[in-house]
C-alpha cells in the first residue's frame, strides 16, 4: 500500500481537532485528519457536551410544562420515559455531525478512519490504511471518563458519564460519587425528574475554582432541591446486589440506590497511540504536556484540548487548536497561550464565569468592589418565572475597570458573554460602560446595568 504525504496530520474530530484542521486549510496547508471511529465529531458530539446539554434542555422543557400553570390548569402532566428524553440528543447529534463533515469536504481535508499510531515523529500508520508521511502531527483524542480498577463498570447499576446517557429505565435512587462539573449537571438534571440524589464530594465545598458566592449558591439550590451534598468523603469500596449499590465511605458511611454514576475524573486516551516510540511520555491520567504554544517536547508534535488536561472545556479546545495551528505555520504575531477563557457549566440554575474571584482579588491585594444584580428584581426574570439568580462584577475601585463577570442563574453561558467582550476591550472596559449603555428591556442583560449601578453605589 502506497504511503501518503501531506503537511500536517491532526489525530482526532473533535472541538481541538477540528480547530487545528480548519485553520490549516485555510492557510494552504494540505491535512490529513485520522479518526478512529466511523462517525466524526469525537466524545464532545457523541458521549459528552452535545448529549448532555440536549438532556437538560430536554428535563427543563418537561419541568416548564410540569409547573406551567397553564398546562396543570388544564390538566395536562406529560410523562416521558427517561428513554425518550435521552433520545432527544440523537437528532442534534446526527446534525452537528453532518455539518461538521461539509466543514473537512469545503476545505479539501481528507478524513480517514481508523487507529493511529505513532512510527515514528513524521510517520503515522492507520490500521487497514497506509502510512502517511507528514511534517507535523495534532494529537487531538480527547479524554474519557477515568475508570478506577476496584469499581466494576461492567454491572448493569453502575454507570459513568458516558454510559449514563444510555439509561433506559429511570431509577428511584442515585449516587453520584465525583462532585466535580459532571456530577454537578448530572445531580441537577437527575433531581429535576424527582430522583432521590445522593452527590458524594471528595472536598469541603462544591467546584472550589468558582468564586466563593456563586458555589454556596449552588449547594444552596441543590440542596433546596432534595439533593443530599456528602462533603470530604471518599471511597472505600462498592458493593452490588440484586436491587442497588451501596457506596461504601472510608468515613464509615454506606449509601445505599438504585444506581451509581462514577464522576470523579477523567483520563487522556493515550494508551496504545504509540508515543513511547517518539519519546513522549503521558502522565499517569494519561494526558500530554505541552508549552504555551501547544508544542510536545517532540518539536514537530502538538497536542490539544482534553489530552492536556485542564481545562478541558469544547470551547477551549477549538481555541487550542487554532492556536497550535498558527504555531506550526509560524505566526510570529499568534498569541498562543489562552487567557481568560470563560466558564460554563450546565446545572440548574447554570453557571458562568470569566475573570478573577474575590478570593483571587483579596490575595493579590487588589482594591476591588462588587456590583450585585439579583434577578428577582428583574422583569425578564420574573416573566420567565425564572426569577433565581444574581450576576456578580468585580471592579477596581480606582480605575473602575472590570476584573470579574460571575453569574450564576438561567441562561448564565450566554449572559457571560457580554461581559467578556468587554473586558477583552481595553478601550471600554469599565463600569461605566453598563452604567451609559442601553439595553432593551425587558431583557436577562439589564442585570448588567443594574450590577453596575449597585457597583457605583458602593464607592460614595
């Protein structure tokens, strides 16, 4: 079988792939994308951020008309199986697929499937395929969930956040054990159809990298909601019978449900690419380190998105992507290293974030003052009957420029964005931009002015 030659080979169709193939393209590069499976897209379109999120939205549409007054008033309760609700996703997936494959065929990528691994640093083999020569590779597998080898995955009551979304039979009863941002979105989606949840948290508080406001917020409405928070806990074993799972505590503790999802970590898919040969080496989860520029310590071998580990989101790792493509074509002006990337995590209410904390701010001694909007306070709000809350500013009290957006309440992933577009102006990045600028009303973004009037406030 004849070798291939191209420029770049990029291992992998998901958010970090995709980037790096798609900015290559464009600047005349010719690419060659290897994915191991027969459908494109990678675990974010297929197992993890696309069905997830179609989910949610899914319970949140079911728990809408459950509580509209309307539809009770006329006696209308639906009643879908967990099943129904889950294949929700496939119709977006099968979308989001298609669309993605126009993307590789406009920009003349040539897709093939199957293994890679490495032969050497400009050699990569597909299995059932040929070789192909390149000068540079993209290492874009992604991650999947970790799987400790004392939990036996193979037992039809335990799950991961992957097969999770194969559920067909709602159970009365789960425990959660990871409280990270999977366990928190499953925990929140899970409750919302009545499950009784059990979220079992490895720390002393719920996602400690958010601002100290937004996740006592969060523990609050969880635990408002029946959720059972066990902080500062850890596995000591689990044990399986014919109607549950109990999660045994080192703490002593057993938890007794229905099922189990395990959330706690993930690991690279690294194993059998063939780094050892080129001199890579993972970490013991399995991802790859990189420089500012995406760049292994191989010079011509770039890695992306959850192979690196933190932060592991789809947005960042376009980004990444994009980035370690204007490295491998030399953009002298390409800032590679990501700053300020936002947060977005989906519970109920979500939750989004782009700047410093106020624990960030009191440690690096910056004279700080919060803008407070609650949105009870707001018409859209309350409209929507959606009236949980509150976008948070965080602004130097002598410059008034923005240093933090935190919001956490319905539609919080979109309302960041106003924020961060700010922010990453220099030009207008002050307080007094939400203060002088008008916003249609009734909207969710008038909490921006109405937090920087309550920042204002503050100062006299």
């Amino acid at each position: 079988m004849t070798d291939l030659k191209t420029d770049v080979v990029v291992i992998g169709t998901g958010p970090g792939g995709e980037g790096a193939a798609m900015q290559l393209a464009k600047a005349g590069k010719s690419v060659v994308v290897l994915e191991r499976y027969s459908r494109i897209g990678g675990g974010c379109t297929h197992w993890g951020t696309i069905p997830s999120k179609a989910l949610k939205f899914a319970i949140s549409q079911l728990t809408d008309a459950i509580n509209n007054p309307i539809l009770v008033e006329c006696g209308i309760k639906p009643r879908p199986t967990i099943a129904q609700l889950t294949a929700t996703a496939q119709k977006v997936i099968t979308e989001q697929e298609n669309m993605r494959r126009t993307f590789y065929s406009r920009n003349n990528v040539e897709l093939v499937s199957g293994h890679a691994r490495f032969v050497d640093a400009n050699t990569i083999s597909v299995e059932g395929g040929p070789n192909i020569k390149t000068d540079n590779v993209v290492i874009a597998v992604g991650s999947r969930p970790y799987h400790p080898p004392n939990v036996n995955f193979d037992h039809e009551r335990i799950f991961d956040s992957d097969t999770i979304l194969g559920l067909e039979k709602k159970p009365k009863s789960l425990t959660i054990y990871g409280a990270g941002v999977i366990g928190c979105e499953y925990a929140s989606m899970f409750r919302n159809l009545s499950i009784k949840i059990n979220l079992i948290n490895s720390r002393g508080v719920l996602l400690d990298f958010l601002d100290n406001e937004i996740s006592d917020a969060l523990s609050y409405h969880m635990r408002e909601r029946g959720v059972v928070i066990r902080h500062n806990e850890n596995l000591d074993h689990i044990e399986t019978c014919d109607d549950g799972v109990i999660t045994h505590l080192k703490s002593g503790k057993q938890v007794k449900s229905d099922a189990l999802l395990w959330a706690a970590g993930r690991t690279g898919n690294t194993n059998d690419l063939g780094l050892e040969t080129i001199g890579i080496e993972p970490d013991s989860r399995g991802y790859v380190s990189v420089n500012q520029c995406f760049q292994t310590e191989v010079s011509n071998v770039f890695a992306v998105g959850d192979v690196v580990g933190f932060p592991s989101l789809a947005s960042a790792a376009y980004t990444q992507g994009r980035a370690a493509a204007k490295a491998i074509l030399q953009d002298k002006d390409a800032v590679c290293q990501l700053h300020e990337i936002p947060s977005g995590i989906y519970t109920t209410p979500e939750i989004s974030c782009i700047g410093k904390t106020e624990e960030q701010l009191t440690e690096d001694k910056v004279p700080y003052e919060v803008g407070i909007s609650n949105f009870k306070h707001l018409a859209r709000a309350q409209i929507l009957r959606q009236n949980i809350g509150v976008l948070k500013l965080l602004f130097h009290r002598e410059t008034l420029e923005v240093l933090g957006v935190h919001c956490f309440g319905p539609n919080a992933a979109e309302i960041v964005h106003i924020g961060q577009a700010v922010m990453s102006n220099p030009a207008v990045n002050t307080l007094e931009y939400f203060v002088n600028t008008t916003f249609n009303y009734p909207t969710m973004a008038e909490a921006y002015r109405v937090a920087a009037l309550n920042g204002m406030n503050r100062l006299f």
